[in-house]
C-alpha cells in the first residue's frame, strides 16, 4: 500500500507544479488495480513524513523554477501566485491521497474505485488551477524566459523520458521535468 500511496501521490503532487509532477514523480512505483491492494499499513507519523518529504520535494522544484526561468523582482507577483498555488495543490493532494489510505481497508472494490476516481479529479482540478496561474506568469516573461518555459515544458525530463509521464528519470544526467506540484494529488 506504501508504494501505491507513492506512486499516486508522487505524480498526483508533481503534476501540480504544472509539469514539475514528472520531476518528483521519478521515483513511480509498479501500481497495482485498486481492488487488488492491501490496506494501508503506514502509521499517522509515516505519513506525516511523507507530507514533509513531499512538501519539501515542491519547496525544492518552486527555488529550482525560480531559478531556471530567471524570475525578476518585478515579475515576483505572478510568480508568488504560480508558486502559491503549486503548494496548495500539493497539500490537497496529500490530504486526499492521506484520507483514502486510511479509509482503503475498509472499502469495498466499487468504494475503491471510487475514491480512485475521486483522485483522478482532484488532480485534473489541481492542473487546471496550476495551469492558469502559470497562464498568468508566461504572460510577463521575457521572450528569453519563454523560450526557457517552452523547452522545459517540451520535453520534460530529457529525451529519454519520453514526455512528461510518471516513472523513471530520462538519460544519464538528464534535468527534472518542470513543475508540476503536485503535482496531481495536490488539487
């Protein structure tokens, strides 16, 4: 259940970064059918650390995005607001991804389903938020930043990836994929 809960949260979070989700969705784990898992087994401090390790991973990809994009004092409003909203997606995506581990063992398979789907959603929520703030951020980039966004968001980690899905890293030495906080699971 611990490796299911990461492999869905893990993108679910990143994809929140709008596309940083491929950078901490890295570490994907096999998933197996909902109806197939076991009950949750991680203790309330295991997901607490969790939530800070998956917090700390979108604190590391927004200082990282600010960086590659080379964001400017006077771009800092739309930037806060991206950056803001990366975080927030992660913390609903935890939350959510947190309240169905502990409710999974007593779930039937249509529940599970269910609650799967439930996921779904919040993250396809969560990426059209982050995705609208990002609107607003490209909108006062520089041509130069742009071309920067455009690459990173072409080919999310690198050219092996194979575009911005969850699982292994791209080639040997290959960056990150951009920010998608959370992605997914942080709606």
């Amino acid at each position: 259940m611990k490796t299911m809960l990461r492999s869905l949260t893990m993108p679910a979070l990143l994809s929140f970064a709008l596309v940083a989700g491929p950078a901490l969705a890295q570490q994907g784990t096999p998933t197996t059918a909902p109806a197939a898992q076991k009950p949750p087994t991680a203790t309330p401090a295991a997901a607490q650390d969790h939530g800070q390790k998956h917090a700390d991973a979108v604190e590391r990809r927004i200082t990282d995005l600010h960086t590659q994009l080379k964001i400017t004092d006077a771009q800092a409003k739309p930037w806060d607001a991206f950056a803001q909203t990366m975080r927030d997606n992660a913390r609903k995506a935890d939350e959510a991804f947190r309240d169905r581990a502990q409710k999974l063992s007593t779930m039937n398979a249509p529940d599970a389903m269910k609650s799967y789907a439930d996921l779904t959603q919040t993250h396809a929520d969560n990426m059209k938020k982050l995705s609208s703030a990002f609107d607003d951020l490209y909108a006062v980039l520089t041509p130069d930043q742009k071309q920067i966004a455009d690459a990173m968001y072409r080919n999310p980690g690198g050219p092996k990836a194979g575009g911005p899905h969850k699982g292994g890293k791209g080639g040997k030495g290959s960056k990150s994929a951009p920010a998608s906080a959370s992605s997914s699971a942080s709606g």
